[in-house]
C-alpha cells in the first residue's frame, strides 16, 4: 500500500494501483487538528475486511499512527499531490 496526496490534509490509500480509503486531518471548529481518520471507499461487511482494516472507519491520533497501522513506510509514505 501507499499514499498520494489528494489535498491538504487528505490523502488516498492506495493498493495495486487503486484507491481503496481516505486518511484526512479531522479538524474540531476552533481549527485544532483533532487527528486522523481512515475510511474505506466502499462499504465492506465485516467478514469481508482483512487486516489492516477490520471496521469501516480507524481514527487516529496522529497520520503516523495511521500509516504504521497501515503498512505504509518511507518512500510509500511520502504522499505526492495528485495532477
């Protein structure tokens, strides 16, 4: 897996050369950065997810956090804008 940036704060993961979930930035209303959360594109039973993902949504305190649970390391975590 990896990531390509979308926009600022939001990043598409990738797998096989598809976006498969979002990571964005949660931001609460006084624009504090309140973590991040990852959530599939496409709704996917239970018994059908695997591992990384085993609910539809992760939240996070830190995108770190997120791409260790993901797998993705160095290079793959260097999200690139998309166009």
């Amino acid at each position: 897996m990896t990531i390509q940036q979308f926009a600022s704060g939001s990043d598409s993961v990738i797998l096989d050369g598809a976006p498969i979930a979002s990571l964005v930035r949660e931001v609460g209303r006084n624009n504090a950065v309140r973590g991040r959360l990852v959530g599939l594109f496409h709704e996917t039973s239970p018994a059908e997810l695997s591992v990384p993902f085993t609910a539809q949504r992760h939240a996070f305190g830190m995108r770190e956090a997120a791409l260790e649970r993901l797998g993705i390391q160095g290079a793959d975590a260097t999200a690139e804008p998309i166009g």
